[in-house]
C-alpha cells in the first residue's frame, strides 16, 4: 500500500467533528431551531445564536446607487428577529444567561422586539400604560424590559476588569469605541427613564394574578394566521408564572437599583431593605423557584448591608448575630468591645475574614480622615486579625509585618495576650498548636530588639507550644544576635505612612489614587507607584473617562508619569463636573493646565476648553437654583471667542460648542447670535445654525409679518430633522427609541441630537422649536380631529412639500419631550398644557388629554373661582373636552 492511500485511510479514520450549524440553516428549516436547542451541548450555543440572528438582522443594505441604507422592513428580518425571541424563550427569558451572553446594545434590541410583537403600544411610555388591562404576554414584556433596565443601571456601576492593552491596532480600537458609544447611549436613556422603570415595576407588584410569557408555541403563532384569532392575547397564552415568583425577582431587582441609589440617597436603603425582606419571605414560601434567578449570597449580603446601613432590627433574626454584635458595637463607639469580640472569635471563627477585614479598613479609613483616637484600635484590630490568620496556616497581612517593623513592649504584651485568650485551654487541636507555635517563632525572627525577643521567649505559651529542641534553637539564635541594634540612626515610618513595597501595597496605593482629589497627593501617588512598577496607571478605575476627541492627545505624550497625571486629572475633574462639585472640578483642572502649559500648547487650548464649559455649567447650574445673576461679561467674552477660534489640528468637543449656544440662548445674547457671528460659523457649526435660528424668530416675535422669513427657515429645518427614509423601522417604545438611528441625514441635526439641546434651554423664548414641529404634527395629520394647537401658529408654512418624507410618530415623540420638558420649567403656561393635552388626544390617551384640559382651566381661573378665557377653552378645546368624558 502506498504512503498516499495510506495516508488516506487514516484520514477518513478520523471520527469527524460535526460542522457547526449556520444562522441561515434555521431559515431554510422552521423545525430545526427545536431540534438544535433540546440538544445537550448545541454549537452555536443559544446565546450566540441570538447575536447572529440579531446581526444578521441589523445589517445595513446597498442601494443601486451604491449608498447604504438602513435594515430592510422584509419577511427575512423579521423571521431572523423573531428567531432570536424564540431562542430567548428557550432560556425562559432568564436575564442572568442572556446579561453574561449579550452587550447592552445587543440584548436592548432583542427587547425591543419582544415589545414590539408583543403588541405594547408605540409612542407610549411604560409608565403610562395600565398592566392590569393589557393581555397577559404584552404585561410581561414590559415587565421584562424595565427589570433589564433598572439591573443594567445597577451593574453599569459596578467596576469592570480592565483588559490588557496590546499592539494598537485602530480598527478595533474603532469598534470597541462605537460600542462603546451606543452603550453609554443606551445607559443615558435608561438612567433617565429609571424612575419610570421602578414606577412600572412597583405597579406589577400590585397584580395578584399570574403571569404569563411568551414561549416558542406562541411566538410561532405570531408568525401564523393563528395570531390573527387572537390565540396569543389570551389569559393562558405562554408560560405560566406564578404572581409569587414574578414578584420574588422585581423585590430582588427594586431592591438592587434602590441599594444602588442609597449611595446619594440615604432613605433608598429603607426601601432596599424591605424589597430584600419580602424577597427572602417569598424564597422561603416558594416551593418551587423554577421561574426566579436571583444570587441567594449576594441577596445575603444585600440584606446585612442593608441591616448595618438603616440600623434595622427585625424580630425575625437572631438579636445575637456576630454581625448584628459588631455592627453594633462600632455604631455605639464601644471600640474596646469590639477587640474583645474580634479575640472571642479566634476561638469560635464565626465571622468570615473578609468582615473583619473589612472593619479594619473602616477604622484605617477613619484615621485616614483625621481621627486619630483611632490609631491604638486600629494596630490592636490588626493584631487580633493577625493571630486569626496565624491559626489557620494563612499568611500574615502586609499591614501586621509593617506594623512589626516598629514595636514596643506594650504592643508585644497585647500580641501574647491576644495569643493566650485564642487558644482554649486543653481543648485546642493540635494543628491549632502547631500554627500558634509556628507564629511565635516568626515573632522571633521578626523582631530585632533583644528586650522584645526575651519577651515573647520566656513566655508562658512560648515555653508550652514549642518544643525543648525548637526552644533552645531559638534561645541560641538570640544570644548571638548582638545586643545593641541602633534604632535611632534611621526612624522608621509610621503605621500609617509605610512606602510601598514592590508587590504588596500597591494595590493600596492605586486605591487611594482613586478616592483622591486633591491634585498634589495624586501626583505623590504616581510617583510612588512609578517607583515600583512601570505600567499604565490611567487604566486602574474603569469609569475614569476622556473625551475620544481628546484620547489620541492625552496617550500621545511620551513620558509615562506624565501621561497617566494628564489623564487622571481631567477624568476626575470631568467626573466632578457631573456630580456638580465645581469647586474639586477646578482645582483639577487648573493643576493639570498649570502642568500642561509647559510642554503642549494643543493640551493648553484643550484645557482652556474644558474650563471654559466648567464656568458655562457652573453658571447654568447656579441659575436652574434660582440665582438670577448675569453672567459676567468675562465668562460672555470667553464664550464667544471659543465660537469664533479656529486653531489648526486642535480636537474640539462637540458639546462645548453646543452648550456656549444655548449658553448665549439662555442669556438673550440674541444680537451677536443674529447680527455679529461670523457667516462662515453659521455654514459650518449646526448648533450655531440652530442658535441663530432660534435667536432671530425669538428676537422678532410677537410681529408674525417680521418673522415670517426667518420663521419658515426655522420650519425647515424642523422639518428636515424630523424627516426619516421610507425603509427606516417604526420605533416601538417612545424615549428608548430615540437611540434607533432614524433620522434622515439631511438635517442639520440628528433628532435625539435636537432635542438634547433644547433641553439645554431655561428662557421660555427659546422654546419656541415647540411650535413648528407642533407645526408639522398639524400638518401631517389630515384628520382635523387630531389637530393641535399651540402658540404662534400662524407664523409657520401651512403645507409640507414632502409630507411623505415627515415620521408622524417621531414627530409626536419629539413634540411629547419638548412639552414636558418646558412644563418642567412653567408648569403653570396654559398654552403649553393645552398644547399636551391635544397630543395626548391625537394619540388616543383620552383620559391625561381630559386631565389637562381641566389643568388648564384652573391655572387660569384660579381653580375655576373666575371664568375661563375663551382663547383658553376654545370651541375646539370645548369639544374635545365632552367627547373625553363620554369615552373615559
């Protein structure tokens, strides 16, 4: 036989790997989706199944003219989506599996389908939506949504591993970074709508029905003619879930997200708590628990957090808990007792190492603070952690072999007593002996000044647990140890400021880099971690961020120390700025200008950026508190040559452009916005363009043969950000659907982009973009039923040329926020509550449109003891008023 047939042979002997299924496969099949997930080890596995059908989903199209388009609206995508749902059903909607498996972005989309084929209106927020009256399946998509949303905003603030940085490589720096960008998207979204979320969730707690969930059947019959008899919307459609074990997972998951909040709000612990309690009742009602996936250690944790930080003392557990005992005692200041308990417990080891860890750190934190009545509990806690460790074979803490290196008789005397009372009398085991024994000897061999070694070796235990042999070794090792060690020539360090050692006190060091503000002891803190390891240090808190418009800059400077300072400053000044603590903010920010002047001037216009949004924020922040002060004309000037700079290469943050507009808007800076910016800014800056937009309409008003001009350039540019491609999706759930990329591209702004700013504007004038997208909303609706009204509505077109091209429903969205948003700043403007409620009746939502009506009646005649004026309760108004009674 041949080398080549034999070669052969033992090739087609070779048991074969069975090739992995394709996503296309399950199109071509209906029936092999089952087949494939009953398997015990299915490749792809389910999750990854969910990413490739959602991709393959998302991709965009190529049109004849080779421009590319967004997904197509046909019979494949919306098969490939709805296979991604029936695999999410196989998991039984468990969004611990599909948390790990997906990203944000991924598992919003898979969300937003389920609420999409589960029917739950469009256009409506979940909060205003009655669950009681919906059918079962679509109740249980929206509570599944807003449980995903509020735990993604709780683990979005858990620290994240950092990945080791390897060879650049920009592409994927450039992917990483546009996922990046959509998550930060989808998280702002979320966080603003998380009190809606919580809202939604405390009313599902109201229902004492079960519940039921979409499964494979149904989401089949979704895509059948069995769907149009209505099979999918009946009571017991689905998986049932029982109201005990769907109300098990929201207490879990209310309580997390009000832990979260407890941090900045201390009464949302109270409420923690008693989610937590109730979620642990019902575990220990339930008698099966196949529908809750909650972590029962962390819900123990939760629970004593919560415990220690509300001072609870429920009945129902033990008065005598080790826990309960040392929370206690620390709360009533009883610092000796709390020694004493930590000593008891060498003996009986009760409490886990980590909490009395975590206890020394609490003291060190304190004494970090300032109080140094501390100082003595803190080494004497150390010590007793120390002989714990010692007794069961661990190694002694880096904190206890620093704290030997400057002993004294006293400290001595308590590290034996605390020896002696951890060892019961003839009632130790002798590994417990043998792991004393080994202590005194390192004691021994540690210590260096003769009067402490004689010490520890004629003591009582040290006679007791060391053999004759070990005695006399160590004894003979001592007395040729010369007796005059000269302590003097070079003082130790304290407790407190030992230097880093190469491998163990930096993570110490990294913690305090990042719990500091103070720019001097940051830099100290480099500069020791330097010393002891060369590596990136801008890297250690995940949520220390840059703009992207500055990343490229700030990593470019050669110097690594350097680096790492530029970088941490602004983050943390940047972090300062969101929490609006200005005056942290600019210490940061002057340190690292200060720092940055020397070597870059590109960095020093950055930072003169940076501090020129600061002072905008600062001044925005003071005003939105009620300080009617203007500006000072030092901060105006800054202002408008930030607007007019062009500097060469110098990466500019779109934000600070925008917020120096609606800054000006604000201020009624109208004239230099109409008359005095330069054109060229206009052609190329569209916030500018919008600015001077709004600026010349606000400024012209109330004249409509004045403003009509600059009125209609307003209208279209509305209309153009309200414009989307016929192909674009429809959006399924109001605000979240803002992150879908709808907008037409034509637009000086994208419409989220839109609205974001105008959120920025607090003068009522400046909200006058209410009016022409209400305009629009007019316009598009052919129904005079579903007109509505608002101020100067005369000024705008009263046709559209391309009213096709016009998305009624991002129309409506857009008009909703804006409204809101300005009743937020006058709740009390009867036009503007009038002009909500017409949205709410175009969009059938009678009863808040009948609320309304009746809110603007009585703003107006002071809870209706005057008569209404008729521009108020108009005919129109009148009407729609009666027909709301007659179907609410």
């Amino acid at each position: 036989m041949s080398s080549e047939t034999t070669d052969r042979v033992a090739v087609s002997s070779r048991p074969s790997t069975p090739l992995q299924t394709s996503w296309f496969e399950f199109l071509l099949d209906g029936s092999l989706l089952e087949k494939h997930l009953q398997k015990s080890n299915s490749d792809p596995p389910p999750v990854q199944l969910i990413i490739q059908f959602l991709e393959q989903a998302s991709k965009p199209s190529v049109n004849e003219q080779n421009q590319v388009q967004p997904p197509a609206d046909n019979r494949r995508n919306r098969t490939l989506k709805l296979l991604a749902l029936e695999v999410a059903a196989h998991l039984k909607w468990d969004l611990d599996a599909l948390e790990k498996g997906l990203t944000i972005p991924v598992l919003n989309m898979l969300l937003n389908e389920l609420l999409c084929v589960s029917k739950v209106p469009p256009g409506v927020k979940h909060v205003e939506l009655e669950l009681s009256t919906l059918p079962p399946t679509t109740a249980m998509a929206v509570i599944i949504y807003n449980r995903w949303a509020i735990r993604t905003i709780v683990l979005s603030s858990f620290p994240e591993k950092q990945t080791k940085p390897g060879p650049h490589q920009m592409n994927m720096l450039s992917i990483v970074q546009q996922e990046k960008e959509m998550t930060e998207n989808i998280l702002t979204v979320l966080k603003e709508q998380a009190t809606d979320s919580i809202s939604v969730l405390e009313g599902a707690l109201q229902l004492k029905k079960d519940f039921y969930v979409h499964t494979l059947r149904t989401l089949d019959l979704l895509a059948s003619d069995a769907a149009a008899n209505g099979e999918t919307e009946s009571s017991t459609a689905g998986l049932r879930i029982s109201a005990d074990e769907l109300h098990c997972q929201v207490h879990y998951d209310l309580g997390g997200i009000f832990f979260q909040q407890g941090c900045t709000d201390q009464p949302a612990y109270k409420k923690a708590r008693d989610h937590f309690r109730r979620t642990k009742e019902l575990l220990a009602k339930l008698d099966s628990t196949v529908h809750v996936h909650l972590d029962e250690k962390r819900l123990a944790g939760y629970w004593n957090a919560c415990r220690a930080l509300t001072e609870d003392r429920d009945p129902s557990d033990s008065q005598n808990s080790p826990y309960n005992q040392i929370n206690g005692l620390i709360r009533a200041h009883s610092y000796q007792a709390v020694i004493e308990a930590f000593i008891k417990d060498n003996v009986s080891r009760s409490l886990p190492n980590s909490f009395r860890r975590s206890v020394l750190r609490e003291f060190l934190y304190r004494v970090q603070q300032g109080d140094s009545s501390l100082e003595e509990v803190c080494y004497k806690v150390c010590v007793c952690n120390a002989v714990r460790d010692a007794l069961e074979g661990e190694v002694l803490s880096v904190r206890f072999q620093q704290l030997l290196l400057r002993p004294s008789k006293r400290m001595v005397d308590f590290i034996l007593e605390v020896c002696t009372l951890s060892l019961e009398k003839d009632r130790s085991s002798e590994t417990l002996r043998r792991n004393m024994a080994t202590f005194m000897k390192t004691l021994c061999e540690t210590l260096e000044e003769l009067p402490l070694l004689f010490l520890i070796s004629s003591h009582k235990l040290f006679v007791e647990l060391l053999k004759e042999d070990e005695r006399k070794f160590v004894v003979e090792q001592l007395r040729k140890r010369s007796a005059t060690i000269n302590l003097s020539a070079k003082p130790l360090p304290s407790f407190y400021d030992i230097p880093a050692s190469a491998s163990v006190n930096i993570g110490q060091l990294e913690q305090q880099l990042i719990l500091l503000l103070e720019p001097r002891k940051i830099k100290q803190i480099l500069i020791e971690l330097h010393d002891v390891a060369e590596r990136p240090f801008w890297r250690v808190n995940s949520k220390w961020e840059v703009p992207p418009d500055y990343i490229n800059v700030i990593l470019g400077i050669k110097d690594n120390l350097t680096k790492d300072l530029v970088y941490i400053l602004m983050a943390k000044g940047l972090h300062c700025i969101s929490i609006k603590d200005f005056g942290h903010a600019r210490h940061l920010f002057s340190a690292c200008l200060e720092l940055v002047t020397e070597f870059s001037p590109k960095l020093r216009q950055v930072m003169l950026n940076e501090m020129l949004l600061l002072e905008v924020r600062a001044h925005e922040a003071m005003a939105a508190e009620g300080s009617k002060e203007r500006p000072p004309s030092d901060l105006v000037s800054r202002v408008r040559g930030y607007l007019e700079m062009r500097i060469h290469d110098l990466p500019l943050r779109q934000v600070v452009g925008e917020e120096c507009v609606a800054f000006m808007l604000n201020w009624r800076e109208n004239d230099y916005l109409t008359l005095q910016v330069p054109q060229s800014l206009v052609m190329n800056n569209p916030y500018i363009k919008l600015g001077q937009l709004l600026a010349s309409t606000c400024k012209e008003l109330p004249g409509p043969k004045e403003c009509r001009r600059t009125a209609k350039e307003l209208w279209e540019a509305v209309v153009q950000i309200c414009s989307v491609s016929i192909q674009h999706k429809r959006n399924n759930d109001g605000r979240v659907g803002l992150i879908k990329h709808r907008e037409s591209s034509m637009g000086i702004l994208h419409r989220s982009k839109f609205i974001t700013f105008i959120k920025k504007l607090r003068v009522s004038a400046g909200l006058t973009p209410v009016n022409p997208t209400v305009g629009v909303f007019h316009s598009r609706w052919d129904d005079i039923v579903n007109e509505v009204t608002a101020e100067h509505l005369s000024i705008w077109p009263s046709t559209l040329s391309n009213i096709q091209a016009v998305d009624v429903e991002a129309v409506a969205v857009t008009v909703k926020e804006l409204v809101s948003y300005a009743l937020t700043l006058n709740p009390n403007n009867q036009s503007w509550i009038i002009t909500q409620a017409d949205i709410y009746f175009a969009t059938n939502q009678y009863s808040a449109a009948l609320n309304l009506y009746l809110q603007a009646g009585a703003v107006c005649s002071d809870f209706f003891t005057k008569a209404v004026p008729p521009d108020v309760y108009s005919d129109q108004v009148k009407g729609r008023g009666f027909y709301t009674t007659i179907i609410v």
